[in-house]
C-alpha cells in the first residue's frame, strides 16, 4: 500500500485509516521520506523518526483492534519549535540555551490522545519575532515553491512541511500574523483563532497578550479537525455555510498596495463570491492606519520583558536582527504602552462594528508573494517599503483585537507563486467563520 | 506629566551609545517616530466610540 501525503487531506485519508485501508505506518513512512528528500527546505529542525514510527506500529494496531479514536488518529502532525513536546528541546530556533520541557504543551497533549503522531519540530524564524523564517540559528527555512525565496514566517517551516507533503497538519503561534503569513506565502491554510480560547501554555511567549496558538494545514476542514482537537471538543468537519453570506472588504489602508498576482487574487475572489449570490460591500476599519504604531508600542517591550534574563546572558547567542529588536524594545515608554492598549480597544470597537450584519471581512493574508531571501525591502506601488512591515500590514490588527483569522489559498493567473486570502470573523465565533471558509474555499481556489 | 519624545529620543540613543549598541541609533529614531503618531492618534480619539478607558 503506498501513501501519497502530498495529494491528501486528513479529512481523505481519515476513512482510510479508520478502514484499515491505509496503515498510519505507511502514512508516517511517507512523510518521514519527504522529509528526507526535501531536505532542502530546511523546515524541521528536529526529526522524531523513532517514536513516530514507533507510534505509527501502536496505532496500526489499535484501529485493527477496533479501537478507533477519530478523525486524527494515525495522522502524522509537524510542531513549529517554539511549542513544547516532552522529549525534545525547544530550540524556538536560537542558539540561546533551549527549553527540556518536561512534559507536552496541553495542546499537544490533547493531539496526542486525539491519535496524532509528531514527526518533528519545525523550523521557524528566531523567537517567532520576523515574518521570513530566514534568522535561524539552523539557517533559513525555504519556500517550497522556490527555494529561493521565504517561507513566511514565523511559522515558516510548519507551512513549507504541509507544502512539500511533509506532514497533514501542522501547529503555529501568530502574534502579528505568522500562521497566516506563511500559509499565504505556501499555498496553505492556517487559522489564528479567536484570542485566548486555545491555551498558549507549553509555548515560548513572544508577546503575552497578541499570541495566539493554531492549526495550519492543506484545506479548512483539516484545520477546522486539528482546532477543534486544540480546543477540546469533538472534531467534526465544517458544513460549508449554504446561505447568502454578506462580507465587507476593507479596502483603506489594507488594500491600497497589494502587487499585481495580490490584487488579481483578491478581485477574483470578489467576483467568484458575488458570482454565487453573496454581498460583498466595501467598508472601512476606524483607526486601522494607527496599527503599527498600537502593534509596535505593545509587542516590543512585551517581548523584550521576556527576553531580559537571557539577553543579559545570552546576547551574542541571538541572531543579530532579532536581538537589536529586543534591544529597542526596552527603551518604550510605560505612558506609550497604556496609550497603545488604549487605542486598542479603540481598534477592537471599530472591528466589531463592521461585522455588525456582516458574516466576515474579505481581505488578502499576505500583500505580496513570498519574498526573496535576504531582501529588506519589496517594491509596492513604485515605491519600496521594508519587508517586515508589509508583510504584517494585513494580519496584525486581528492579533490586537482577537478576531479569528484563516488564510486559504486563492487562485490568481499573474505568476505561478502562492497568494492567500484572509476571513476575519467575529470574536468567539471561530467555528462559524470555519463554516465559511469552508465555503469560501470551494469558491476562490 | 508627559515625557517629550525628543527628550526620550536624546537619552535613549545616549544610553544605547553607553551600552555600546550604536546600531540601535536607527531603530530608536524609527521608534521616536512611531510614538509621535501614537500619541497624536491618543490625542485624537478622546471620547471615540469603543473607549472603555477612564481618564
């Protein structure tokens, strides 16, 4: 029996499993392979090949025994490494000393019991702090799509894994947009789900009030399975929502430089929405150009209030560019931080009122493909703009008002690299925005 | 009593260029712009729809 994990969705395979069609060992083998042969891509940093295996035989024998535990059982699953598993360090893809932990994030756990298998722990850029996954102690993570090029990031290894058919599901933090970045950037799918309703303990913090922890793999459903799994309840694949849906696109700020293939991509998925009887209006974020500002005077000294013990031990040990941003992190102001959380709420307000009577906002995941290595900055509208700050541009106002956020890939005919689209859905309201994308995506790829 | 962003900016570069980081110059000035705007979108949204924050 041969697995092809490249072509398949857990949501696929899952029967085959649970019919004994297909054996969780033959599904792990191949993932392990394409590891192996992809190794290029540099998207794990650390290989569980021996308990996977080891896994894989106990499960195998436990469907045959009838003991079916559901849809995740027997799927092989990647781990970004900044999240921990008992057995192996948390790298979080530095050479600063690494966690042991001890025993597994409770998301992990709760996969674990759910029947998935981990076979490795992803690659990602240095403390989840940069969009590229390029400054990592164990070197850049590269896009399956062209190798050279990013990967997205943070969680840029998690996607070029679910990409290149390393693995069928995936975890990820998102603190600015790194599920979703990457995703966008590999052709995947990724969901940052609604602030604080999946745990982030067991996770190296990068901002403790922006970071969220999720799923990422090749279609909604899957992902919607993995959620539901990291949430505690049953997994139970999403209907796509079947009525006349209203989104809003918010065009200020958000679309007024996307790059041709961007662009096309989101018009596309305009057109296909309306063209099967949905609303799509234009509407308008208050606030939303002040979110760098709001995002930067939260996350910096957050994340530099973390790192300060291991920056006064360890500051040659950080790759250059993340430890510079610490660094400045430590000057911002008390009085600047209140204002920003602040505006925050200010930024919360404004999104819940133009859900109000719509089902979802509309907007890309990512303004532009994914960048080459090593570039500073992109090209937008005939003027250059840094790399880092176009490429949060479109996610991170969902991380300062918790709004669930799923980027899915859409069809687009100006090159032949990945573009995504984001659905923003209402706060605690993630498995109806699932619904939806589910919807969507049958629609727009 | 509010601290000027250029008073910030002069004394956070100096203690940047004690500890030896010149390289932060850049980012600090980059920074210092940021607040600016933060702050004159603070003083902007007094009383805007959504603050639940009392003064």
């Amino acid at each position: 029996m041969s697995a092809e994990p490249d072509l398949r969705r857990i949501v696929d395979v899952g029967p085959l499993l649970k019919g004994g069609r297909l054996s969780p060992v033959d599904l792990v083998s191949g993932c392990l392979a394409q590891i192996a042969a992809r190794s290029e891509i540099n998207a794990f940093i650390t290989r569980t090949e021996d308990r996977a295996m080891e896994e894989a035989r106990a499960h195998e024998s436990e469907i045959r025994a009838g003991r079916y535990r559901g849809p995740l059982h027997g799927i092989p699953i990647a781990v970004k490494d900044l999240i921990d598993v008992a057995g192996t360090p948390t790298t979080s893809g530095s050479a600063v000393p690494a966690r042991q932990p001890g025993t597994d994030a409770p998301s992990i756990t709760r996969l674990r019991a759910a029947g998935a298998i981990i076979v490795g722990k992803t690659n990602l850029h240095e403390f989840a702090f940069g969009t590229t996954s390029e400054e990592s102690a164990f070197g850049p993570v590269r896009n399956p799509h062209d190798l050279s090029r990013s990967a997205g990031g943070s969680s840029g290894g998690s996607a070029a894994a679910l990409a290149a058919g390393m693995c069928f599901g995936a975890l990820g933090t998102d603190t600015g947009g790194s599920i979703r970045i990457p995703s966008a950037a590999c052709g995947t799918v990724g969901l940052k789900p609604t602030l604080d309703e999946i745990s982030c303990e067991g996770v190296v913090p990068l901002s403790t009030t922006c970071d969220h922890l999720g799923p990422m793999a090749r279609s909604v459903a899957d992902v919607a399975l993995l959620y539901a799994v990291m949430k505690g309840v049953d997994p139970v694949p999403p209907v796509g929502a079947n009525e006349r849906l209203r989104f809003g696109v918010p065009r200020r700020f958000f679309c007024d430089r996307l790059d041709p293939g961007t662009r096309d991509a989101l018009d596309r998925a305009v057109d296909a929405l309306r063209n099967a009887g949905h609303a799509v209006d234009d509407v308008e974020i208050e606030y939303a150009a002040s979110t760098p500002d709001v995002y930067l005077h939260i996350v910096l000294p957050e994340a530099s209030q973390f790192h300060a013990p291991a920056l006064e031990r360890f500051a040659s040990s950080y790759c250059p560019g993340v430890r510079i941003r610490l660094e400045m992190g430590r000057y911002v102001l008390a009085e600047d931080y209140v204002r920003a959380m602040r505006l925050r709420t200010l930024l919360t307000a404004a999104v819940d009122r133009v859900l109000v009577g719509r089902d979802a906002l509309l907007l890309p995941a990512l303004p532009i493909a994914a960048p080459v290595l090593g570039a500073s900055t992109v090209d937008l509208g005939g003027s250059p703009e840094p790399v880092r700050a176009a490429m949060l541009r479109l996610t991170q106002l969902f991380n300062l008002t918790g709004h669930p956020s799923i980027a899915l890939p859409a069809a687009q005919t100006t090159d032949p690299l990945p573009r995504g689209i984001q659905l923003v859905g209402r706060r605690s309201a993630t498995e109806r925005l699932l619904e939806i994308a589910a919807g969507v995506e049958l629609l727009v790829r | 009593m509010t601290t000027r962003v250029e008073d910030w900016l002069a004394a956070a570069i100096a203690d940047a260029e004690r500890r030896g980081m010149p390289e932060l110059k850049p980012l600090l000035e980059a920074l210092a712009r940021s607040t600016a705007a933060l702050r004159a979108a603070d003083d902007a949204t007094r009383s805007a729809p959504g603050d639940t924050h009392e003064r």
